[in-house]
C-alpha cells in the first residue's frame, strides 16, 4: 500500500511538473506570436494581431523545435546523469588519476555514501568553471552523479567540501534528484534557442589570447546575440515559474541537510561562496537549464527570478547571528585606522555577541630575534620517530602521566623558551622539572609540549581560559613574542577547544595579516639581518602587487596579535594558503637547511593553516639530507 501510494504521488508531481512546462510553452507561444503579429500589422494593417498570416509558421516550427528538444534531452539521458556531464563537457575523477584536492572529493564522496548505505556516485568536475558550485543529476542510485565546479575543488577545505556533498547527499536520500532531472529535460523546450545562441556566439570568442581570431567572429557573435534574444522569452518565463514552483525550496533543503549532516558544514561553504571573488556563477550555456540542480544560483546575481535566495539571505537563515559576527570581526581588523574610529562604539556595544578567548594585554611586539639553543643543537632536525621515541627523565615521564603534571611540564617548556636558562625566583614553576628539562636536548622540547598537551584532559571551560592566559603571559612577558610560541599557544587552544572556527574571508582583506605573518616567520630564521631584507622582498614581490609593496616596504613596529593573524589567515581560500605556503618555502629553504625550530615552525603553520604535516616534514628532512651531502 505505501509503495502504491509513493508511485501515486510520484506520478502526480511528474503530472503537475509536465502541466505547468505544458503552459509555460503555450504562454511562451502566444508571445511570440503576438510580437510578430505587431510586426505584420505595422505593414498590413488588415490582419489581426494574435491571429495574422504567419502564425501557423510560426506555432508549427516552434511546435517542432520543443518536441525535438525534449526528445532530444530524453535521448541524451539514456545514461542517466553521465549523459549530464557529458553534455557539460566535465571530466570524471579516479583515484589513480587525480590530484589531492580530487582525491579528497573522491574520498569524502565515498564516506557519506558507506554512511548512508547507498552507491557511490561518480564524481566529475567541470575544469573550466571558477565559482564554487555542485550539482546531482540522475534517476536511478547506478546513473547518478555529482558534478562539482573546479573552484570548488580548488578552494573549499575539508569541512567546506564535507558540507557542499552534503548538500547533493541530502538531494539523492530526499529523491529531489529525479525530480530535478525530470525537469532538466521538460523545460529544455524552452531554454533551447538560448543555448543554440549562446553556442554560436562563442565561436566569436578565442578562449586563449594568442589563439588567432576567426575572420567570422563578429558575425558569429551577432547571429548567436539574435537567436539568444529570440528564445530570452522562453528563458523569462521559465525563470518566472521555476521561481513560482522552486523558489521557497531552497531553505528547506538547507534546514535538512543540517538536520541530516547534524553539523554546521554547509554554513561554512555558505560562508566560503559569500566572500569568494567569483561567487557560484557558472559561466556555461547550459548554466540556466540546471539552475534549478545546483547548490546555489549558477546565474549572474544580478540576474533577474533567481531560484535561489542571495548566499547572505540563505546563511542568516541558518544563523542569524553570524552575519553580525562577521562584520563585527571585520571591524576588529580595521580598528586601527583613524578613518573608523568613530565606529568603536559600535563593537562595544555588540561585544555580547562575541566573545573569545583574547590575548592578555597589552599586545606584544613582533621578537626580532629567534629564540633557540645552542647553534650545533640546531644545525639539523631530528627525525620525528627518533624524537619521540628518545629517552627522557624519568621526572618527566612520570610528570606526563597527569593532568596537572603536564600542565607543568608546558610551563616550564614555555618558561625555559622565554628566558633561556633563567627562571625567575617567584616564578609558579616546578624547579625540579626545569631542571629535568634543561639536561635534556633542547630540539626535544617540543616534542614533550606535543605530548604534555596531549594529556591535558578535559578542563572546565573557566579553568581552561585561565591556563590559556597564564602560557600566554608567559611567551610574552618581556614584550616580544615569535611566531613558534605564538603557534604552540594556538596548539594548546585547539585542545581545549579554545581555538576559534575561521571565518572564510577574501584575499585582499587580510594582506596586512598576511605581511605580518611572513614579517614573523622570517625573524623565525637563522638569517643574518641584510639577507633577511632581500628575502622578505622576494616573497612580498610574489603576494602583492606593485603598489602594495611600497605601502608594506617597511617593518611594522605596532603591537601584534599572531593568534589573531592565524586565524584570519586561515580563512583564506585553500588556494590562496597553500600559494603563500609555497611562496615561503621556496624563498626560506629551497637553498638552505632548515633547523628544528624552523621546521617545528613550518610544521605548526602546514597544521594552524588546515593542512596535513607529515608530508611536508618528510620532503623537508629528505631536502636537509641532499643539502647536508
């Protein structure tokens, strides 16, 4: 009885979908028809308007170019969604052949189908398209794909990605798949001259600059601009009822991905397309046809009836409160300009809705000088598994075997760090571990920080936020502070749940950040001060443009917030950090060995900035042991 009822209601939304494509293409006929009726009665005024001379031409051609296009679209889906993805000219990934960012898709495709036990989709991507965007398209669990944009590939993270199939996933369990690919073929009638336009046009465009031009190009443009402007009717009205039918969907489908998923991951891709240069516009002629399959609007924002609300209605829906947080922590990061200091009243009073851990004040400066040991304790990093697995006193064994031993322990590391081997008289530190500590090589000790933060267990949030401050007195009690201390600190957040989530943001919000951090990361280095500046040139010569070089040619000597920087840093676009990553690498250490507290520093940003570290490690030792020989 439930299977004849699901059949019943399957049939009448396919009856309801194929009624109103039926009206949509009457309506779209009398339009045209009407129009070229003004047209012969401005010559022969005797023939009627909606009735004339050529409207039996003019309703047979169109008659026949609807019924080819949806034969045609019931042939080409014969494969299901492959035919789709066929017809957009995607590629599909394979483990064997595919790039990590691929391979992540590939693999979390994989987890969410074993979680809710149905086939593994295929995957495909469409290399030309720059907005991050998704669609799922097929009828049955064998045929079924999903198509994700190369900008999303390319720029979401992990989690970001994680909430974009989420989304398709939350599509094929509802059966909102089959649905839209049902209506993908009823209102291609439709959308068929505007696509055959399109096409023509773009043979008048070279895709590559140097390719040569087309003697024809102009006229190939000016007849694709015609036939694109003849099927703008069938386009409009159908945008009319997609936005009728479709247009409140969208929020449902949000609500239930999040009930689904029970995560927030899909606010964070939200969050991803809202400040990305490109949006999820898809630049295809075929981007109006799906429009209705894709995670968010594929058309111009600018365009008019979109199915989808705006990126920003849809994230305030989810969370009202996250908009303002965003803004609010834009303003945090221009409340040094005097332009926007009459806004500060405006932070103090929203404060309440944002409160996180905060560094202790008064701010630091930027450590000019790197702290480390002896120099032949530094002149080659430890091998990972040799570090962890070398001997330490039984003192600090035992120590490790506690909560509040380690929490010791990361005092004392941080004290020793801070003050070489001077501890302060009244400082709250156990001697007998400091001194434990300092018979002990100096390249393991953050090894054992590793470890002791490992151990800390859980704390309540109030005690957590007091431990916190207390090691970040301590990196900063003389006023400096280096960005190693700085990223130990951000460690220990992240195992007290401290660590603060990033908000995506745009490239060009966070440039004095970014300066900042590689100001920082260069005071990391065994580098004489002369070479230093040559260096940090190179690497602002390839973040930033001509103009801001000069604006940045200086290094700033204001109070630095390194947690802070982190976390904005990491809101960039997966590209963009793993591009000022390389950059830093390849300036720092493509010629030099890279010393332990370098690579502990390299190893904590890889981490800090969402990446995985074990590789970066072992293509840095093996790069050490080349340059050593």
């Amino acid at each position: 009885m439930k299977d004849v009822s699901h059949y019943f209601i399957k049939n009448k939304n396919m009856f309801w979908s194929a009624s109103v494509c039926l009206l949509a293409a009457v309506l779209t006929i009398f339009i045209l028809n009407t129009v070229l009726g003004l047209l012969v009665f401005y010559f022969d005024q005797t023939q009627s308007i909606f009735w004339h001379s050529l409207s039996v031409y003019v309703v047979c051609i169109l008659l026949l170019v609807f019924g080819w296009s949806v034969a045609y679209e019931f042939y080409v889906f014969r494969s299901g969604g492959h035919s789709l993805a066929k017809q957009l000219k995607a590629r599909r990934l394979n483990l064997i052949e595919s790039t990590p960012e691929e391979i992540k898709a590939l693999k979390l495709t994989e987890q969410l189908a074993k979680t809710f036990s149905i086939d593994v989709p295929a995957v495909y991507v469409l290399p030309d398209e720059i907005g991050v965007n998704a669609l799922t398209a097929g009828f049955y669990t064998n045929d079924i794909v999903i198509i994700l944009t190369w900008g999303a590939l390319q720029n979401l993270d992990e989690l970001e990605l994680y909430g974009l199939l989420s989304h398709e996933f939350n599509q094929i369990m509802t059966g909102e798949v089959k649905e839209n690919t049902r209506l993908k073929i009823l209102y291609s009638s439709l959308t068929t001259f505007s696509q055959l336009g399109s096409k023509v046009a773009k043979r008048g465009f070279s895709r590559y600059a140097d390719k040569p031009r087309h003697k024809f190009e102009t006229t190939y443009v000016a007849i694709g601009g015609v036939i694109w402007l003849i099927g703008s009717m069938g386009i409009l009205i159908t945008r009319l009822i997609k936005f009728l039918t479709l247009g409140g969907r969208t929020f449902h489908n949000d609500y239930q991905t999040k009930r689904l998923m029970m995560n927030n991951a899909n606010i964070q891709t939200l969050l991803r397309i809202y400040v990305h240069h490109a949006g999820s516009q898809i630049h295809s002629e075929y981007s109006e046809s799906i429009a209705h399959m894709c995670f968010a609007n594929s058309l111009s924002p600018q365009s008019w009836l979109n199915i989808h609300p705006s990126i920003e209605a849809r994230i305030y829906e989810l969370n009202p409160s996250i908009l303002q947080n965003l803004q609010l922590e834009n303003l945090k990061k221009i409340r040094t300009q005097p332009l926007f200091s009459l806004l500060r009243p405006l932070e103090e009073r929203n404060a309440e809705f944002y409160n996180p851990w905060v560094s202790p004040q008064p701010l630091p400066l930027l450590r000019l000088s790197p702290i480390s040991f002896a120099l032949n304790d530094a002149i080659k990093p430890l091998n990972p598994e040799i570090r962890r697995s070398m001997k330490r006193p039984e003192l600090i064994q035992r120590a490790l075997q506690t909560a509040t031993g380690s929490r010791e322990v990361m005092v004392a590391i941080l004290m020793i760090r801070q003050y070489r081997e001077f501890i302060p008289a009244n400082a709250e530190v156990s001697r007998a571990i400091v001194d434990a500590l300092l018979n002990l090589e100096g390249r393991v000790h953050i090894q054992v920080f590793h470890d002791a933060c490992a151990n800390l267990g859980n704390m309540p949030a109030t005690i957590s936020r007091q431990f916190l401050t207390k090691l970040a007195r301590i990196i900063q009690e003389d006023g400096e502070i280096g960005l190693l201390d700085a990223l130990l600190i951000e460690r220990v957040k992240a195992e007290l749940n401290l660590l603060p989530m990033h908000t995506p943001t745009a490239y060009d919000n966070v440039k004095p950040q970014i300066v900042r951090l590689i100001d920082a990361l260069l005071h990391v280095q065994q580098i004489n001060s002369a070479n230093q500046l040559d260096v940090r040139h190179q690497i602002l010569e390839r973040v930033l443009c001509e103009d801001e070089i000069a604006q940045f040619e200086e290094i700033s000597d204001e109070p630095i917030d390194l947690g802070e920087i982190l976390n904005d840093i990491a809101g960039l676009l997966l590209r963009d950090r793993l591009s000022i990553l390389g950059v830093a690498e390849m300036c720092l250490w493509s010629d030099r060995i890279i010393t332990q507290d370098e690579l502990d520093v390299l190893e904590l940003l890889y981490w800090r900035l969402g990446f995985e570290t074990d590789e970066i490690v072992d293509q840095m030792q093996k790069k050490n042991t080349l340059l050593i020989i």
